[in-house]
C-alpha cells in the first residue's frame, strides 16, 4: 500500500495562496511564446518522471504483471505529454497568427446548419498511429462556419486580461485528470491553479510536482493535500476566484450550496452559498447503443472486448464507463453479443477494487433481477457483473446510479433498424442519468444503408462526446476534443457538469465532441470494412502489448521520429 500525503496545514494553504495571487498577475501578462517555453519545460519534467508516476499507479492499483500495465501509461504520462504537444502546437501559432492553427477547410455546416471542426487527425503520424480515427467539434446552434474562428481563444483576444486564480480539485481516478485539468485553466482560461490532490491517488502530488516544477517555481502552480476539511476551507478562501471540480454531483451540490437540509433547502431554492464561479466535470450512466447488423463472428468477438474495455477500464473507475448496453430485441445477434461478452468477462484477470464503495455500489445494482458475477469477490475485489435491465422499470438504479465500479447492464428495444435507434437515443436521453459520454457501435454496411437515420441519432443525442465504434475515451485521450457535459446544465440541476477541458484549439462554444473508429481492427479491416490500419487498439483490456507499447507511445510523444513511430506500430501490430 502507498502510503498517502501528509495533509497540508491551513498556514501553508495561506502561504501558498498569497503567493498564487501575487504570481497570477505576472501569469495573465506572461508573453505566449515565454508560456510555450514553460510548458517545454513541463514536458522535459513529465518525461523524466513517467517511469517513477506509472509504476507508482501500477502498484496502487494492484496491476503489475497482469498485462493491464499499459493502462497506467497511455492514461497516465502519455496523455499528458500528447496536451502538452497539442498546447504548445496552439500557443505557438497563437504567437504567430493571433489564433490557433485551423483551416477554414476543416470547418463545415451540416445540412442542419450547425457547424463542425475536424481537430484530428492532423499531420502524418495522426494517420500512421491512429489511422482510422477521426474527431470533429459540434459547434452550439446559431455559430455559423464564418464565426467558429471567433470564438476561439477568447482569453488570449483579450486588451487586459484580469488575474485569476483557479482551484482545482483533482480526480482520484484517472491520473491524468488532475494535470490535465490545471493546463486547461493555466492556458484556455488564464487562472493560475490551487490543485488540491484527492486522497485516492494523492501518491502521485510529489510526482505531479517533481514534473511540473517550471510552473512551481514560477509560483503559476501549489499543490495542497488533505480530504474535505481542506477541500472547504479552499474553496471558502477569498484568494480563489473560480473552482473547478472532476467528481460527483453530490461533491458539486456540496460545495455551491452546503450540506444536510439546509443545503437542500437552498438548492430547492436557487441560492447557493458559494459566490464564485465553478466549472465541473460529474459523469453520469453512459450508454452504449448497437445498431444491428450483418456480423461476423470475428466481429462479435471483437466487438465483445471494446464493449468490455468500454466497461472495464480501470476497473470501470471512470466517469465515462459505459454502463447501460442497449440492445436491438429483433436482431438474431444480440444473445450472440451478450455470450460473447459473457466469455470476455470471464477471462479477464481479477484486479482489486481500488475505489472507494465499490462493492456496495456493485452490489446495489445488482440486487434488482439475476445477475452473472464472475470473477473474485471481496477482500477487496468486486465481481465483474452484468444482468439485464427492463427499459420500462423507472426505479431500476442501473439507469439513475453512476455504478463507478465492474457492473454492466443492458436493456433490448424492440423495432425495425431506424426505428429501433430512434427509440434507443429517446431512451438514452430521457431515461439514463447524465449527458458526459455516449457510444455507437455500427457495422459500416449498416451506416450506409441506414446513413441518414445515424446521422440524426449523433445529433439528437445530448452528450457532451459520442463516439461511433469507439469509446468516449478515446475523446477523453485525444486533447483536440472538448471533454465535458452537453450544454445547459444549472448549478442547480448540473447533472454531468458545466464547462469543457482539454480543447486544445480553445473553442469557446462547442457543443460536442464526436469521435470514430473503424469498426474492425487491421488486417481485418481490408476486407470490407473500409480498409484503416488500426490494430486491436492499445487502450483495450484484452490487448497484450500494453505494458510495452505505453512506455513506447511515451518515447514517441517526447521525441517524435520515423524510428519511434514505426517501434509503436510494430508493437501494435501484436496487441
């Protein structure tokens, strides 16, 4: 076990804080190119470190030797080191042009009128490593493709930006979240950051400082430990100007409006306690749609590990892990589906349950029908649990509690294919908790004979990322995606959260992020799948080249070259 951090003294949060606001005026004036400077130096520090912070993760989370080491690394510091070069590309062209570096041939207006950015790929090893993956940037109704260029980087259009001073409130899950958070309110919004570690992961604070010295020591960036008591005393302190949190409503709720009944009465209300603005990321019950098809039986199986990957990456310690798993009734694949998964979940290694209250959130949802529980229980491990769910049960807690452990449900929905998905988006909607993250698996002969009914079921689901044949997390890896809940949330009804992350190009009015993948893996794939050199991709549990090709992605991402990215690919080839 790790040991966690010592908790840091109201006096040294004073200190710090005095040294924040002192620092946050020097940061709102420090010119761009003396910015992209500093974030070099970060990604000299995050390379340095990246062995120390994976192994550090691997043994906390009980991973080592189980295949599933490469976890740590692509979530980890290859995400961070891949922002890092995405802001410093966005910076740099920032310097020299006044915006970031998007062409207006990426923008489109969809017959709808709203307006789209491609963000990725961009340049040739996007196409080499990813290729196959594509990410676009839904623009909020009313912005024409003439004005997305306007709206991003606003900070940076500023006469005389004010200083600011942001408190960051980290995840304990994903251990990329908390940096990744502090870059985007350094960078996007302007606020030097308070980032107050969570105790899950607080092993990681001297990791993440060691790594981030050139903000310490410029005093852009402190760090604080503790649970609740410092977490309050925080946000109550009149030197934070803005807060934003990755967590739970119930933390959110919390914060802005106190807690017990008087914290209720004043959410009732509409008058929250706190007075200073706050962004959040909250999760919710992700769905995962699938169209029906003409399959394969290769496609069943393949289709069974992204659907367990979706589900049980870190553990399915993740905000966006899919949860409810929505089925076509008619279709003569889906008992085909279901075994197929039944037979990934049981050859998956058991990993202990690092989260808090994971058992008893597992074992809540899996007290309403029959459920499969497969693998090792208790004495910290939780079963990996699927069962089925009645879409017309309004008290099944499957559709209304975020499980943040190894459960799975699914539901079926009777209907012809376009008939059928319509029904399946309304039930996403209206029914599943949370607007975060959202997937689609189709057969591309499906796509194509059902083109227009897809194409309705992207833009009438609200989540703030869809992905088609992948996993919302690949929007979370991939910075040029925005990360956060649809629009329209209230602090009053903030269901997944307010505000987006990560957004490397900045856009100030994205509505959503949609991400595709092929829907088979390379070789495969050349035959009738429309032909993307994309293997088993590296984030899946069932890929066995996890654990070398992270450290490889972390080589390639620091130093980029032909040799680094063929050593990548070789090794994605055997996953």
């Amino acid at each position: 076990m790790i040991a966690s951090h010592e908790i840091t003294a109201f006096p040294a949060i004073d200190a710090e804080l005095t040294e924040l606001r002192d620092a946050a005026q020097r940061w709102a004036r420090l010119p761009v190119l003396a910015k992209v400077a500093l974030l070099k130096d970060c990604r000299d520090g995050v390379y340095a470190v990246r062995e120390r912070w994976a192994e550090a993760a691997i043994a906390a989370k009980g991973l080592r030797g189980t295949g599933l080491e490469g976890e740590e690394w692509i979530s980890g510091p290859w995400a961070v080191l891949y922002a890092l070069n995405r802001y410093i590309a966005t910076l740099e062209s920032i310097a020299k042009s006044g915006s970031p570096a998007l062409p207006a041939s990426r923008i489109r207006v969809r017959s709808d009128g709203q307006s789209v950015a491609t963000v990725f790929p961009n340049g040739a090893y996007d196409r080499l490593l990813l290729n196959g993956i594509g990410a676009e940037v839904w623009m909020e109704p009313g912005v024409s493709v003439a004005e997305v260029p306007a709206t991003m980087a606003p900070w940076y259009r500023e006469e005389n930006p004010q200083p600011r001073v942001a408190l960051v409130l980290g995840a304990g899950n994903i251990a990329a979240i908390p940096p990744l958070d502090v870059l985007y309110k350094l960078l996007a919004d302007g606020a030097v950051c308070m980032l107050k570690m969570n105790p899950v992961n607080d092993y990681l604070g001297a990791i993440f400082e060691r790594a981030f010295a050139p903000l310490v020591d410029e005093g852009y960036l402190r760090f604080a430990y503790g649970g609740p008591e410092v977490g309050q005393y925080l946000c109550a302190a009149d030197a934070i100007d803005e807060i934003h949190i990755t967590g739970s409503d119930a933390t959110h709720d919390a914060i802005v409006f106190g807690i017990g009944e008087e914290g209720a009465a004043r959410k009732r209300a509409g008058t929250p306690l706190l007075r200073k603005p706050i962004t959040s990321e909250l999760g919710n019950v992700s769905p995962t749609i699938v169209v029906p098809g003409d399959w394969s039986e290769a496609d069943f199986r393949f289709q069974a590990e992204n659907i367990v990957t979706q589900k049980l990456h870190n553990n399915g310690f993740n905000c966006i892990a899919s949860q409810v798993l929505v089925l076509p009734e008619d279709w003569a694949g889906t008992p085909r589906l279901i075994a197929a998964i039944e037979g990934v979940l049981r050859a998956l290694p058991d990993r202990p349950a690092y989260y808090p209250g994971a058992s008893s959130r597992c074992e809540r949802l899996s007290q309403v029908g029959e459920s499969l529980a497969l693998g090792r229980t208790g004495e910290g491990y939780t079963a990996r649990t699927i069962r089925h769910a009645e879409k017309g049960d309004s008290a099944d807690p499957a559709f209304s509690v975020e499980a943040f452990s190894s459960f799975l449900a699914y539901v079926t929905i009777p209907g012809e294919p376009e008939r059928y998905l319509s029904e399946a988006v309304a039930f996403a909607n209206d029914r599943l908790r949370g607007t975060l993250g959202a997937n689609i698996i189709v057969h591309p002969h499906s796509e194509r004979a059902h083109a227009a009914a897809l194409d309705r079921a992207v833009a009438d689901l609200r989540y703030g990322c869809i992905a088609i044949n992948a996993w919302t997390g690949v929007g979370f890896l991939l910075t040029e995606s925005t990360w956060g809940a649809f629009p329209g949330h209230t602090l009053a009804d903030v269901g997944s959260g307010i505000g987006v992350v990560h957004n490397s190009f900045f856009f100030s009015r994205a509505q959503k992020s949609v991400i595709r993948a092929p829907f088979a893996p390379f070789p495969r794939s050349l035959f009738g799948y429309g032909a993307a050199l994309l293997p088993k991709p590296p984030w899946f549990v069932t890929n066995k080249t996890g654990a070398s090709i992270g450290p490889a992605l972390c080589e390639f991402e620091y130093r980029p070259s032909p040799i680094n990215a063929l050593r990548v690919a070789l090794l994605a080839m055997r996953g």
